[in-house]
C-alpha cells in the first residue's frame, strides 16, 4: 500500500518549512502539486529533485485519478498547494477522498496556515472560530454571506485579495460597524503587517493608502463577551 502526503509548506518565509516537511519530499517517489513552477522554485531552494505533477483546482479530478494511478503502482506521493496547508482554500481536497476511497493511506504533514497564523496574535476572545476562506467575488452574494457570519456569536477568518480588500472592509462595516478586526498583510513575508481595531478605523487606515499590495487574511472577532464576576 502507498502513501499519500499532504504537505504543509510556507506561506512567504522559507524558514517556516517544517524538518519533517523536507524528509517527506526527499522520500517520496512523487511530488504533486497546485503549480509546478512555484513549487519547483521551493524544492530546488532545499536542493530537492523529484518529478512533479500538477493538481491544481481547475483539473483536480483528472490529476487526482493520475495520482491515484501513482499511487496503486506502488509510489508514493506528496501533495502540496503553493502557500500553507492543502484543502485550507486551495486544492487538495479531492485528491485526499480519491486516495483515501481507493485504499492508500493519507499521512498529514502538518506546518504553516494563514488560517493559524492571523488567529495566533488576534487575541481573539472567540471560543468558536469559523473558516470561511474566500468570500464570492460577486457584491451582493458576498455581502449576503457576510451578514450571516456577522449574525452568528463566533469569530471568523477571511482570506482576501488586494484588489478587494477596501470592498470587504466596507461591507463589514455596513453590516456591523460595532466589529473588532485584525487583519494580516503578507503575513512572514518581509513586509508583513498586522492591523487591528474597530472595522471603521482599519477600513480608513487602507483606504488612505496609495496603494494596497500583498496578500490579506481578515480575522473578524465575535461580539465581545459581557464581563460579570462570578458570585
């Protein structure tokens, strides 16, 4: 039986790649992933030669059977997306349930998630936190959806583009000018930045910018809680 390794890599800092991330692509026969070029630049950063085979979202069904075919001859496989953990967001998910429907063993490779990591220094009082990812580009299916995440009591974590950042940010506060948000810039990258605050606030701090670049993650805080000591 083979194995397939889903494999958790950077989302900017090379330095965040895990020991075991680097074993896993040195040992398997196969590398598969979302675009071969970016991760090609990645392997051969480690000094890593493997022959690669691209799933990306747009033909992930035919690329899973291929992979699975890979992996029913005997070889073993790791999967990785261009930035971060598969299936968070990015492909991955179909290939897991094809190998896993067809009898191979499905090994998670643990490592660096957006996700994760604007969660990590949000200082979020959510005990509860949605995943959302990436809202619909298209205004009135997104700002239906952020209106039913703003009525639910949990926090939830959005990722967004640069060309939409100020459209997100101003729906939120159409909807709910009363929110906390931390959001996070291209987070470990050398100009990585994190600014946090009541929606309207981090909203005019973009909008007074020249220009926006750089990839985003919105952590949209719960309600805050009521403080009450216990009797």
């Amino acid at each position: 039986m083979a194995f397939l390794y889903i494999v958790a890599t950077p989302i900017g800092n090379l330095g965040d790649i895990t020991y075991r991330a680097l074993e896993t692509f040195k040992a398997v026969d196969v590398i598969a992933c979302e675009d071969t070029r970016h991760t090609l630049q990645l392997l051969t950063h480690f000094g890593i030669r493997k022959p690669l085979v691209s799933c990306r979202a747009r033909n992930e069904d035919f690329a899973a059977r291929k992979i699975i075919s890979a992996l029913d001859d005997g070889q073993n496989v790791a999967y990785a997306s261009d930035a971060g953990t598969p299936a968070l967001s990015d492909p991955g998910s179909v290939l897991v349930r094809a190998a896993r429907e067809a009898g191979h063993t499905v090994v998670p490779i643990p490592g660096p998630s957006a996700f994760a990591t604007l969660l990590s220094v949000s200082g979020s009082w959510d005990k509860t936190v949605v995943f959302e990812g990436f809202l619909s580009p298209k205004p009135g299916r997104r700002k239906r959806r952020l209106g039913e995440l703003l009525a639910m009591d949990a926090g939830f974590v959005l990722y967004e583009s640069p060309f939409r950042i100020l459209k997100l940010l101003t729906d939120l506060a159409e909807i709910d000018g009363t929110r906390d948000v931390v959001v996070g810039r291209e987070m470990t990258k050398l100009h990585e930045e994190i600014v946090s605050g009541p929606v309207g606030e981090v909203l005019a701090n973009f909008a007074a910018r020249e220009k926006i670049l750089g990839e985003f993650a919105v952590c949209v805080l719960g309600k805050k809680p009521s403080t009450c000591d216990d009797e």
